[in-house]
C-alpha cells in the first residue's frame, strides 16, 4: 500500500460521505433519504476494499459489477416509487453519482473500468431486460388472465432455435456438423426474420397446446406446458437438425459485421468488438420500452380488463358474454409470442446455444420468483422483480472468486473416518444460489403474498374518480 | 345436467371419434403409399416382434415403479388440491437415503459377521435400507408440509404449486450437496446377472432378460398396493382420507381429524415414493442422484393425470400405462433419434392426447 492510495481512498471517501449528506437533505421521502445514504455506504466501502484491500481483478470485478447491479436495480425501485418529477431527478442524481463514484474510484486504482462496464451491461441490461422481456409475457399471461405457464424455458427454446436455424448463413458450421448424416438446411436470413420467425412459431406452439388444454382445469395447462418444454429439449437434444447435446456455434449477431471494425482493413466498422453489447443491450432495452408500453396500454383497455375478470372469476365473465376461452387463448398466444423473441435475442447475443442452456431454473424457475416477489398483475412490478432477482443470482454467482475450490477434509476419530478432498465448486456453489432464491421466495410467499409492489388498481378512464 | 352430459360423452365424442379415425386413414394412406413411410413403419413393427416382449417386461417392471409414486403423488393432489412438484425430488432423497443406509449396513454386517458370503451380506444390507428409508423418507415429507405447505391451506392452489416447486429446488440442491454430483448406486457387487428366459411367441423363439430384481420390484409392487387398498377400504384411517379426498368440509363437520388426515397422507405417499426410489436404483442405477427428482416427476405427473386425478386406483393404472408406454412406444423412433432419450416425451404426448378425449382421465370422475 503506497500514499497515494490511501490519499485517494481517503479522499473519495471523503467525497462520497459529502455527496450522501448533500443529497440526504435534498430527499423528500424517507425512502430516498435512505436511499441516498445507502448509495453513499456503498461507494464507501466499494471505495475502502478497492484501495486498502487485496483484491484480485477478479475480485474488483465482481465487486464493481455486484455495486453497479446494486445501485440500478435499487434506484430502478426508487425510480417507480418516486412520484414527482423532482423525485426522478434526485433518483436519477443518486444513482449516476454513485456509479461515478464506483467507476471513478476504479479508474484511478488503474482498473480497466471500460471493459468492466462492459461485463456490466451485459449481465445487467442484455441478460436483464431479457428477463425483464419474458417476465412482461408471464404477467400477462398470469398476472393479468391466470394462466400458470411453467414451460417458459420451453417457449424460449424454441424461439431461440427457430431464429438460429433462419438467421445462420450456409457456410457457418454446426458444433456437430460431423454427426449429422443429412445437410442442414440454412437460410441465412437478415436477423429481422429469425426474430419474426421465433415468434412466429411460438405463437403456433402455444396456440395447439392452449387449444388442447385451456377448455380443462387450471393446472392442466402446466402439465400441457412443462411436457411441450419436455419435448423441444428433447428433440433439441436428439435431431441433427439442432446439433444435438453439443448444440449450435458461431450464431451471428445482427449488425455485427457493419458496427463492428473487427480488423485495420475494415471500413465500415467503427466499433471495438468489446463494446457491440453495448449496441446490444441498446436494441433490448428499446424492444423492452416497447413491448412495456404495448402491454401498459393492453392492460387498460377493455381486452385487459376482460382478463382480469377471467382471472378472477372465468364462469362470471362467461356470464357476461365474454367467450373466455378466445381471451386466454389470445393472452396465452401473445404471451408465448414475446417468450419466444426473448429466445431470439438471447441466442443472437450468446452466440452459441446448447440444449442445456434452456434449463427449467433458470428459465422458467426465475422467473416465477420475479413475478411473485416483484408483485404480480402490476408490469412495474414485474420490471423490479426481474432486475431484483436477476442481480441477487448474478451477485451469487461471485462467490466462485471468494471462497475456495476445494478443501480437505481430515477426520479420524477412531470410529469415525472422513478423509476427501471436498470439491466445494462444484458441489456447494450451484446449490446454495438456488437455495438462497427459493427461501426468499418462500419468505415473499409467507409473508408478502402480493410481491414488493403489490398490484394496481385500474379503473377505465370512463369513470369519474 | 351435469350427470346427463356425462352420460352421453362416456368415453369419446362423435367428433373426436371422426376426428381420430379419418387421422387413422390420412395415416394409413401415408404409410402405405409412401416409401420412406412404409419401410419405418414396417421396421417398426419387426423390431416390435422381435424385442416387443422385453419391450413388455420392461415397461411392467418400470410401470411398478412409477406407480408407487404416483399413489402418493395422486392421494396429496386430492385431498390438498395442488399437485406437489417436489414429489420426485422426496424419492431423489429416499434414493439418497437408500444408499446411504446400504453403505452403512454393508461396512457393519462385514465387520460383525466376517465370514458371511457376498450374495447373504448385500441382500441383508438392501433389507435394512429399503425398510430404513421407507421408515425416514416420509418424515421428510411431512416435515416439508409442517414447515411450508401447513401454511398455504387456505391460498389457492397454484399458490402451494409454486411453493412445491421452490421446495423442489431446495431439495434436490440439498440432494446435490448432501451426495454430490457424482454416480452413486447399491454398488458393483449387486448381481446383475440376468437369467434369459426363452419364451415362446408366434413360432419363434425369443429371449427376454429378467433378473431376479425385476420379479422382486414387480412383487414388491402388487404387495404394496394391496396392503394400500386393504388401508384404504378397511382401517378406519384410510375411510377418513377417502372421505376427505371425497369433500373435505364435510369430513371437518363430520368429526374427522383432518390434520390428522393430512399427516398420514403425506407420511404414506412419502414411504411409497421411498419404496419407488429403491426400486428405481436397484433397476436403473447408479446414477447421478440430483438430476433423478425432475425426469421422475414429469413422469409421475403423467402418470397421475392419465389415470384421473385423485383416484388411487387410477394412479397405479396410470403408471402402469405410463411405464408400458414409455418402453414400448419408443419401438417406432427411428434409432439414430436415440428412441430412450424420448421416453418422458412420449407419455406427454399420450397424456395430452387423451387430454383432448378425456379430460377428467381413465378413472376419473366427472367433474
């Protein structure tokens, strides 16, 4: 540890205490009076084990990226909450001073802060507004009509596959090309059509199985679901059309090739590969903002509120005339439809797809928790949720680069032997994030059955308040 | 007019009658005008002569096994009206459980009694662990709904749904971390020896495996679900939990403990799920025990709705049919598709099949 470290510690320290008092007598709520204290905190003790700790890159790195997550997803719940424009601001305000803080502070540590964001905005806003896409379609589905769709990895498969196996050009190889004793088909269509494709055909899917199970009690649709989700992560697994277990590689990216200068001859390119997520995460957060906005406006109208009277009471609505099988089916088909562009962008920004990579936790699992703690029924909700969820089980996964890989187990009591090298990576990581995820939401079950946000209340703008 | 509806829809509609067989026609004209259709089809049906016996068999053998879950699975659907997602992962921990009392028996019978032979010391051990987990397995279950379902009574169904679902994944992780990731089974010396039994079928002879484990799980199966029949129609706790099943507000106004009630039928569908756990290692293993709770259950739930749910008897039908299903069906998958990884596929597309015949499923009733 040499002076300027501790000069610059102490300094920023300094500077963010400042900050968190400035802005905590600008709060005009409690909640953003903590708030503001809890951003302050924060860049303290980021600050503190940056400059005096040993840490790691690895370590920086998911520490900065754990504090980043933080302060969005609390400021994105403090951005809802707020109900003045000033409110916003100061939200807004909190938070940029806060990340400038974090990120700040690293650059003068002499961490490559650029790269960082970048692992940031990846984990944040391209895996979390994918989340945030797919939970906007199971609140529609079940927030708003009741349906309890349990095969969401299912629908996210197949919309994934379906994009890959439109948007892949010819000469492109498969992960197990060599297995396949037919040629694989391959399109190489531009990515607009992959994505309508996936769409498309989820729409199709989620059509026969609503056709079949939605006349039946409730819960059939999810048996009828987790099977169709069954049967495409099998079929993936096992035709050549889907590489099989070893899946599908070098899957493009849209507008990769004309952002990206990927050599010094490129022309067109004018962007450091490092940094197309960026372009990426741009292009989710608008299909985010969009496909919000459509399902706000859908959940006021008249449609919307039919599907809350079906939820509520399906042989009431009936009564009034409403063909309740037609609106669930509609929302169902809807619902699957977004599911299904959620598989496309993911599979376009992963590049590589595998059977496994659809598993049930984290595709269907996940999301339930969301939509429960966020408050299901209500798309802010369901908004603060994903990004909540998503950032707790992606600080979880840090754990890996703090606590050891293996430890060695030697006991001898005489009657009792127990001498192994314990594999603690791969044995206890995995397991405990899941643990930590499904006791809170036990917890949120137990004792906030209704979720952080609780639901709206929506009146039709006919009536008088 | 409920009874009236039911009446005229016994088992199928016209429409899915005309539905099902101008589908039968469009296939049979596919198959024998086709080429590449006929020559699946008709090597389907050699490969159905040859290895359809053991197809069979084997099926039976897994139908039983399936079927002491699916009792369990279908009692707890009914009387608590949701269907309990961690079932599979309470046989993953009897599996567990199983093997690990396996282990134990077989380190103490070897240091007690020495010069005892192999086939004596591994039946003794498999004894004390099948009696073991069945014994310990259903406090699991019951401790599960003390801590967590007991509080979800009066919420809706799909509420306990997505609980059991988080208790699934909290299981199967402390599954993961209790017996690790790697494949655990009775061990080598289990002798898997199989006797081939040649029987004989259209003329021709055909061998068929049957080890003695299989007549011992087939046994163990019809024993079981006799002596759960004998409960449920005799003693006076097995009258309550059908009476429960039937209405549960009026067996609470007709004096019946119902937590009582509740207890017993988490304890009894936890010691059946231990029971198919056993007989699912001693058949399939060893295998990764953590992946065991989520291929079981699809399987399970299958099971449960084909035969109606909430019907015991169903449930066994059920998994029986599931069983049969899932060995003989894959008999038409061509084998470069790798016909057993299609087997949980398989019976979601009869289950939903007879979904669309027969909501209510083969033993159901109407409602």
């Amino acid at each position: 540890m040499n002076s300027f470290s501790l000069i610059a510690a102490i300094l920023g320290m300094i500077i963010a205490l400042a900050l968190g008092l400035f802005y905590f007598r600008r709060g005009e709520t409690r909640g953003q009076k903590i708030f503001a204290i809890l951003g302050s905190l924060l860049s303290i003790g980021y600050l503190y084990a940056l400059f005096l700790g040993n840490l790691s890159i690895l370590q920086t790195r998911d520490l900065l990226s754990s504090g980043g997550m933080l302060t969005i997803v609390i400021s994105l719940y403090f951005f809802l909450r707020a109900e003045t424009t000033r409110g916003h601001w100061f939200v807004a305000g909190v938070t940029l001073s806060t990340l400038g803080l974090l990120y700040g502070g690293s650059a003068l540590a002499g961490v490559e802060v650029l790269s960082l964001f970048s692992y940031l905005v990846r984990t944040m806003f391209v895996l979390g507004g994918l989340y945030g896409l797919s939970l906007l379609a199971l609140n529609l589905q079940w927030g708003y009509t009741g349906l309890f769709n349990i095969g969401i990895h299912g629908f996210v498969a197949l919309g994934a596959y379906t994009s890959t196996l439109l948007v892949k050009p010819s000469d492109i190889t498969l992960g197990a090309e060599h297995l396949a004793e037919t040629p694989i088909p391959a399109f190489g269509l531009p990515f607009m059509f992959g994505l309508i494709g996936a769409v498309l055909i989820c729409g199709l899917f989620a059509l026969l199985t609503g056709i079949s199970t939605l006349k039946l009690r409730e819960d059939y649709l999810a048996i009828a679901t987790i099977g169709l989700a069954e049967i495409i992560r099998v079929a993936a697994q096992n035709l050549a059309i889907t590489g099989k277990t070893r899946g599908i590689a070098d899957i493009p990216s849209p507008l990769f090739d004309w952002l990206v200068k990927s050599s010094e001859q490129d022309t067109t390119g004018f962007v450091d590969p490092n940094y197309y997520i960026w372009f990426y995460a741009g292009m989710i957060l608008v299909a985010l903002l969009i496909v919000y906005l459509a399902f706000q406006r859908i959940a006021r109208s008249p449609w919307g509120r039919v599907l809350k009277a079906i939820r509520e009471d399906e042989d009431a609505a009936n009564a009034l005339g409403k063909n309740s099988f037609k609106f669930k089916l509609q929302s169902l088909v809807l619902g699957a439809m977004v599911m299904g562009a959620v598989g496309s962008f993911w599979a376009h920004s992963a590049r590589s797809i595998t059977p496994d990579a659809f598993d049930a936790v984290q595709w269907t699992f996940l999301p339930w928790v969301m939509l429960i703690i966020g408050g299901s029924g209500n798309h802010k909700g369901a908004l603060v949720g994903a990004f909540l969820i998503w950032a707790l089980y992606s600080i979880t996964n840090f754990q890996n680069d703090f606590l050891p890989q293996r430890i060695a187990i030697n006991i001898d009591w005489g009657f009792f032997k127990w001498q192994e090298s314990l594999d603690i990576a791969g044995r206890f990581f995995g397991p405990i994030r899941i643990i930590i995820i499904a006791t809170v939401l036990q917890l949120i079950l137990i004792y906030r059955p209704r979720g952080i946000l609780g639901e709206e209340k929506q009146v039709s703008t006919l009536v008088k308040h | 007019m409920q009874q009236s509806q039911t009446h005229k829809s016994f088992f199928i509609r016209r429409w899915q009658l005309t539905s099902l067989i101008s589908l039968s026609a469009v296939f049979l004209l596919f198959v024998v005008f086709n080429e590449g259709a006929n020559k699946w089809f008709f090597d389907s049906l050699s490969t159905l002569h040859a290895q359809g016996v053991q197809a069979l068999f084997s099926g039976i053998r897994y139908g039983c096994i399936l079927l002491l879950g699916a009792i369990g699975l279908s009692l707890t659907y009914k009387i608590l009206n949701f269907g309990n997602f961690a079932h599979g992962d309470i046989m993953a921990a009897g599996i567990g459980i199983a093997i690990s009392l396996n282990d134990i028996a077989r380190g103490v019978i070897t240091s007690l009694m020495p010069d005892l032979d192999n086939g004596a010391r591994e039946l003794y051990s498999l004894l004390f662990a099948f009696f073991g987990t069945v014994m310990i397995t259903p406090w699991v279950s019951t401790a599960l709904d003390r801590i967590l379902y007991k509080r979800f009574r009066k919420a809706k169904p799909v509420v306990m749904i997505i609980a059991s679902f988080g208790m699934a994944l909290i299981i199967r992780s402390l599954v993961q971390i209790i017996w690790g990731t790697q494949n655990l089974g009775y061990g080598q010396h289990i002798s898997i020896t199989p006797p081939v039994v040649l029987v004989e079928l259209w003329g021709r002879e055909i061998s068929v495996r049957i080890s003695t484990q299989d007549w011992v799980i087939i046994g163990a199966a019809i024993v079981l679900t006799l002596l759960l029949h004998f409960f449920l129609t005799y003693s006076k706790l097995g009258k309550a939990m059908r009476a429960m099943a039937d209405n549960p507000d009026l067996a609470r106004v007709t004096g019946i403990d119902t937590e009582r009630v509740v207890f017993w039928t988490w304890w009894i569908g936890g010691a059946l799920a231990a029971a198919g756990g056993f007989f699912f290692c001693l058949a399939f293993g060893p295998f990764r025990l953590f992946n065991i709770g989520p291929q079981i259950l699809l399987s399970l739930f299958a099971a449960t709705v084909l035969g109606g749910i909430g019907s015991p008897y169903g449930a066994m039908l059920g998994g029986l049919l599931i069983g049969l299903a899932q060995n003989v069906l894959i008999v038409f998958i061509p084998y470069e598709f790798n016909p057993t990884a299609w087997q949980p596929a398989i019976s979601f597309a009869l289950l939903i099949v007879l979904l669309l015949v027969r909501p209510q499923g083969i033993l159901g009733g109407s409602k």
